[in-house]
C-alpha cells in the first residue's frame, strides 16, 4: 500500500480505493482522516505537504490503520478519540462513540437548567444513567461549572473510560462516577437527582443483526441492545425514579426512531411533570424526549 516512492497524495488515494473496494461508505474521508491522525497534522497542513514522500517509518502504521478500516472498524476506534461538544474525549470498544446528534440532548439539558436554577449560586444534581464515555456529564461539566453532577454505568471499563475522560478536561474532581445498574447505585447512595438524563440502549434486539457492520460488530452490544421493543430502559429508569429521595424536576432521553411518543407516555403515565416535549435532530428525527416539573 505505500512505499517510500509514494507521495503522502498517493497513500491516501490507494488507501481510499482499497477501502471503497471494501465496501467502506465515504472511503475519502476515512482515509483523510486516519491520515491527520498519524501525521499529527490538521488538513491545510496536509495538503501543503500533499505531495511530499510519505514517511517511510510510518507505513507499517498507517498499512494497519487501513486494514483494520477495511474490516469494518469504526476510524474512532482506531484514532482512540472522538470530539463531542468541542471537547475531545477517549473512545474504544468498551464504549459507544458520541454521536452529533447527542449534542442536542447535551444543549437541551442545560438551557432547561439553567431556567430552572438561574441564581449564579444555584447547584443542581445533574444524574446521568448509562454514562459511556462520559460525554454527557463531562460536556455539562465543562459548561455548568457550578453544577454538580454524578454519572452511572453498569460496565467497568465505560467507568474508567468515563474518568480518563473527565480528568483529561479537567473536570474529573466534580464528577462522582458509580457502578451498577441503572438507578440502584444512585439511590443507594442517596443521590437526590434535581435532572436526571440517560442515553440508554434503545435499539430493538430483532434489529440487532441488521445494524451496519461498524455498529454491530464493533461497538459494545451492551450499550445498543434495549429489549424487544427497544423500550425496556426507559421503562426500567422510569420505574427506579421511585427509588431516589425526590423525583428529579426534569428528564431528558434520547430516544431511537419512532420510539418517542412511546417515550411521552411512559413519561406521562407517571404523572409526574407538567411539561413533555420532543425535539428533533438536525434529520427532523424526533431524538430526545425533555420531561420538566416547573
């Protein structure tokens, strides 16, 4: 795939042929992309050197990066990171990569927030359920510095994952992570929730092995699988709510495709909040359901 004679133009031209021949959707961008990332480089600096020999010492490298693409691999997996709200955060197997269409969620929960507690001295609990890499919490961290928040998450390698995260945006001290299931944890710890907010498995289990090969064969089934209807976390969450000290005064979900009136409700069901509203992704998907007691 490269030799010392190719230019870097050349590597990224034969890397994103092989990956198309692969069946790799947006083979160019897949080959730019492990390009930037083992160069260090960013895109102007690339092309500025686009016809350059590519380093030599590198190839082995860069060889490994695109067959492992070429077998499916998700790019993010094999750079090691993702950015999300602006921030960058580790990703691997062990945890789903953030996806743009959560950043909405993430700006929902805090401008929702910050209506509910506008003093500058106002601390919200903010409780995040099933916290992956930690891209939620970390992000609100980040944004709401007076917020505290706690994040939960059933898989212990998510957890460290989450951490690294936290720590390498410098929001590690105010984040209390927790193992377990679900809400448990929380409630045993007595963690007295003012927003609760979860992106839980959804996808239905019959769908599974119809996913793209990137999804379904490498990203954790753990955090895809959501029951037969791809409803049973919601239901679960919901029905833990009771065991906290106080019904949190807002909820936030992200939810699957045509799974939000379903959401609503459950949500509605309880009783418990005024105001349910959905919003959609940039798709005109409804993604989140936002519940809120005011």
């Amino acid at each position: 795939m490269t030799r010392p004679t190719l230019s870097i133009r050349e590597a990224c031209l034969r890397a994103s042929s092989l990956l198309a021949e692969r069946g790799v959707e947006d083979s160019r961008q897949a080959a730019e992309w492990l390009l930037l990332h083992l160069l260090r480089s960013d895109r102007t600096r690339l092309f500025l050197h686009w016809e350059e020999p590519f380093p030599a010492e590198l190839a082995p490298l860069w060889e490994e990066a695109v067959r492992r693409r070429a077998q499916g691999e998700p790019v993010q997996y094999i750079t090691g990171e993702q950015e999300f709200y602006g921030l960058a955060f580790r990703v691997n197997p062990s945890v789903l990569i953030p996806r743009p269409e959560t950043e909405l969620l993430v700006e929902a929960v805090i401008r929702i927030g910050r209506e509910l507690w506008p003093e500058p001295g106002d601390s919200p609990l903010l409780l995040d359920i099933g916290t992956g890499s930690g891209a939620i919490p970390v992000s609100i961290a980040v944004q709401c510095p007076g917020w505290r928040i706690c994040a939960v998450d059933i898989s212990p390698a998510a957890l460290d994952t989450a951490r690294s995260n936290a720590a390498d945006n410098g929001v590690a001290e105010r984040i209390t992570f927790l193992p377990g299931d679900l809400l448990l944890p929380a409630a045993e710890a007595g963690v007295d929730a003012d927003i609760l907010v979860s992106n839980p498995p959804y996808i239905p289990s019959s769908d599974i092995p119809g996913l793209q090969r990137e999804v379904r064969d490498h990203e954790p089934v753990l955090a895809l699988d959501g029951g037969e209807d791809g409803l049973s976390f919601y239901r679960r969450i919901i029905g833990q709510m009771e065991l906290l000290p106080h019904i949190p005064q807002c909820v936030g979900f992200e939810v699957g495709f045509g799974q939000a009136d379903a959401v609503v409700q459950l949500l509605r069901e309880t009783g418990r909040w005024e105001e349910i509203r959905v919003i959609k992704d940039l798709a005109g998907i409804q993604r989140h359901v936002l519940a809120v007691r005011r």
